[in-house]
C-alpha cells in the first residue's frame, strides 16, 4: 500500500476529516436554503398560523395574570375575560383606524395643500424649478408601485383576520390534550421532562416579550397621545393607536413611531394659537417639538422601563434584531417584521439543545449565554 493510498483510507485523517467538514457544510447550506424557501412559499398559511399562535400566547397570559389575581375565578373564566378583552381591544384599535382615516379624508384637500406648498418651499431653497406637486408625486410609476406593494401587504394581512381568529380557536380547543400527546410521543421520564422544559422555556420567553411589549407599548402610546392633545396635533387618538402598532416592530418599529407624529404636524393646516406665527420657519419648529416630546417617550420608556420589565426573556443581540428584523421581513412580509423577535428567540433556544447547533445560539445570543439563568441544560449531544 503506497502512501497517498494510506493518507486517503486511514480513518481519522485530514483529508478525511475535511470532506466530512464539507459534506456537513454542504448540507447545512442546503437545508438553510430549502427551508427559506419552503417558509416564503408557504406564507399564506404559515404566517397566518404564526400570528395566530402569538396571539394565543398573549390572550393566555393575560388569562394567567387574571388567574394570579383573582381567586374566585376559574381558569377556564379568566380564559373567557381574556378573550373578550382582547377582541374588543383588537376591534376598538380597527374603529380608531377607520375614524382616523375617514377624519383625514374629510381634510384631504387643505393637506394636500399644506403639501404642495412645502414640496414648492423646498424646491425654492435648493433653487431648483418646476417643484412637483403631490399628485405628481404619488401617481408617476415610482410612487404607484410603492403603493401597491403596501396595499397587498395590507389587504393580504386583512384577509387573514378571519383565518388567525378560527386557528386561535382551535389552539384552545386542542390544548387539552397537548399533555397527552407528548407523554404517547416520548414515553421515556426523562426526554418526555426534557422536551417539557425546553417548551416552557420557549412559552415563557414568548409569552414575557408580548405581554411586556404590549404594557410598554400601551404605556408610550397613552403619554404620547396626552402630549399630542397638548400640543394641538389633530387627530391624535389615530396616530397614538399607529404608535401602539409599530412599537411591537424591533428598533425600527420605534424610530418610525417617533417620525409619522411630526411628518402629519408639519403638513397639518392649522398650526395651534400657541405657536407664534404661521410662517414656514415656525412650521419647522413645531414640527420639531412634537419630534423632541415624542422621541423622549420613546427613548426613556425604551430604555430605562422597558429592560427592567423585560429582564432577559429576549437575550438577543441588537445586531441580530435587526438583522432578524429584514430576513423575516423578507421571507413573510409584514406579519414577519413583527414576530421577528420572538421566532428568532425560539430558534435560538431550540438550537441550544445539541452540540452541533449550540454555536448558532451562542451567536444569536447577546451574553453567549443562551441558556441563561436556569435554562434548560443541554443534554442531548446528538441531535
């Protein structure tokens, strides 16, 4: 036997060990890239099923925190209260968007005014003719497709309500029997205890990042709309409820959020009797208070109440956050820009429980820690 057959068929040699890093590799970027695929093809149903499942993990931990409270009631009625509270808070939050949008139609001609007289300002301070008006703007072929890219965003995610309310009806209606099917599908103690914590890991992670983004959400939205009603912002109730929706989009849902109140001031036709002229100057600086007050809710609640509530439920890197952000983005659209934090919070810990894959939660993590405090040990080394 020569040596280069030797270097080839000895078991544990360096050629041998590379094609295997390879092949590993290799697979793994296959799988990645089917499972994207498989993710962005099926997002009619997987997205709708995804939302549904998140909005049952809130509507349970609002039935959980009643059941703390209360002791009269049963389960089974804080479940019922749950539910009622928080259809009648989705159905209220859909009449102020109606209203909003209708009070904005009825002033549709003074903005649209309001508007073409800054785009015209504009133009006269970079010295540039010929300004465009507004319908100019949004009817050429740039502002057409952008706009209809939003529309089927938004009239895909409408259709959906329906479906995401029936799979959250059958998310209760099958959680009976949750506990047995996992004890037929593991009948060993000690995988069936395993699997068991690493789902109650997963469900309480979630259920803390929802529940506590909706508290602080509600909180920056009530003072944000007290300071818009002080500061003579019309229509206030509905840019306070768009507020309470982009907070639950990671990082950017908060710096649009701190934008939209100022961009409608600027372009409002009546500036308040406080501010001391209607000059284009005064405008500006209106504009820019309403910026200031609302970006000073935004940034202290976002960082000084908001990780005293939180904790570590989420324990994601910023870089990561954003980059969760625009994949998911990608993959399903708009319902995936708001369950990018949570989805990427499971994949992180479900990729905790082997050796092979821990690397990919050390990464996602942000202290390298992904099992964190009292996680869920990782004793399943082959998977």
């Amino acid at each position: 036997m020569t040596d280069g057959q030797a270097l080839i068929t000895v078991p544990g040699s360096w050629p041998g060990e590379s094609m295997d890093r390879a092949t590993k590799t290799g697979i793994w970027i296959i799988a990645t890239g089917v499972i994207i695929t498989f993710l962005h093809l099926g997002r009619s149903i997987l997205a709708p099923f995804a939302l549904a499942v998140f909005l049952f993990l809130i509507i349970e931990g609002f039935a959980t925190m009643i059941d703390n409270f209360s002791r009269t009631l049963k389960i089974g009625h804080a479940r019922f209260f749950a539910i009622l509270f928080v259809l009648g808070g989705f159905f209220g939050f859909m009449a102020l968007l109606a209203n909003g949008i209708a009070e904005f139609g009825r002033e549709a001609g003074d903005y649209e005014t309001r508007i073409n007289d800054l785009i015209a300002d504009a133009y006269e301070v970079v010295r540039m003719s010929g300004a465009p008006t507004l319908q100019e703007l949004l009817f050429n072929e740039t502002g057409q497709r952008f706009f209809a890219i939003i529309a089927n965003e938004t009239g895909d995610l409408s259709g959906d309500l329906v479906l995401i309310l029936i799979y959250v009806a059958f998310l209760f209606l099958a959680q009976s029997s949750w506990t047995r099917k996992l004890d037929n599908i593991f009948p060993g103690f000690e995988q069936r205890a395993q699997v068991r914590q690493i789902g109650d890991d997963a469900r309480r992670s979630i259920e803390t990042y929802l529940w506590t983004q909706t508290v602080i959400s509600a909180l920056i939205t009530a003072l944000t709309y007290f300071s818009l009603l002080a500061l003579g912002v019309k229509n206030a109730l509905f840019l306070s409820a768009l507020i309470f929706v982009l907070n639950y989009i990671p990082t950017v849902g908060s710096i649009v959020a701190a934008l939209v109140p100022p961009l409608f001031a600027i372009v409002q036709p009546e500036i308040p009797p406080w501010v001391p002229g209607a000059t284009p100057q005064d405008t500006y600086i209106y504009a820019a208070i309403v910026f200031a007050i609302v970006s000073f809710w935004q940034f202290s609640i976002g960082n000084f109440v908001q990780p005293r509530m939180m904790g570590e439920s989420l324990n994601l890197s910023a870089l990561i956050v954003l980059l969760s952000l625009a994949i998911w983005g990608a993959i399903w659209g708009i319902p995936g820009m708001f369950l990018s934090a949570p989805l990427t919070v499971l994949m992180m810990i479900f990729f905790a429980q082997s050796s092979n894959t821990r690397w990919i939660a050390i990464l996602l993590s942000a202290d390298g820690d992904p099992q964190g405090k009292g996680g869920t040990p990782n004793t399943n080394q082959d998977a």
